[in-house]
C-alpha cells in the first residue's frame, strides 16, 4: 500500500494573542489540499498503533485514479 504524506500548517501567523481555528490551518494529504467541500478532518494517533485519518466531505466530482484505502460510506436513516 502506498503511504501517504499529511502536513498540517497555519495558514498564516496568528496576532499576538490570537489563536487559530481550524480553518486557520492548511491540511495537505501529498498534493492535495483540503478546501472546498471538506467539513471534517480528524486524526487519530494512539500510543503503539498505525495513526488513522478520517476526511468528511461532500463531493462535487471525485476522480480516483488508484485506491489505497477502503472507503466507508455513512449515509443518514433519513436518506434510506
């Protein structure tokens, strides 16, 4: 499986005092930058376990070329 690369950095340096939000921060996974669409990033990283990442988002277009990971489909009781 390939690996991929995640980077998270400020989008800018906070004022003296200011704290950033979440949407004060740049999230890369290799040359992908979230943005548009996405409405949740977590990441988890347990002491002695893989680090897992979970990206929420509601797709316009999705264009995959290769999978390397399984991809888990949530959909609502409403939308049954």
């Amino acid at each position: 499986m390939k690996q991929l690369k995640v980077s998270v950095k400020p989008k800018f340096e906070p004022a003296d005092g200011q704290a950033l939000r979440s949407a004060g921060y740049s999230v890369k996974i290799n040359d992908w930058e979230l943005g548009r669409g996405v409405t949740d990033f977590t990441l988890e990283m347990p002491a002695g376990k893989k680090p897992k990442a979970t990206i929420t988002f509601n797709p316009d277009i999705v264009d995959i070329e290769v999978t390397a990971a399984s991809i888990q489909t949530l959909v609502s009781e409403s939308e049954v």
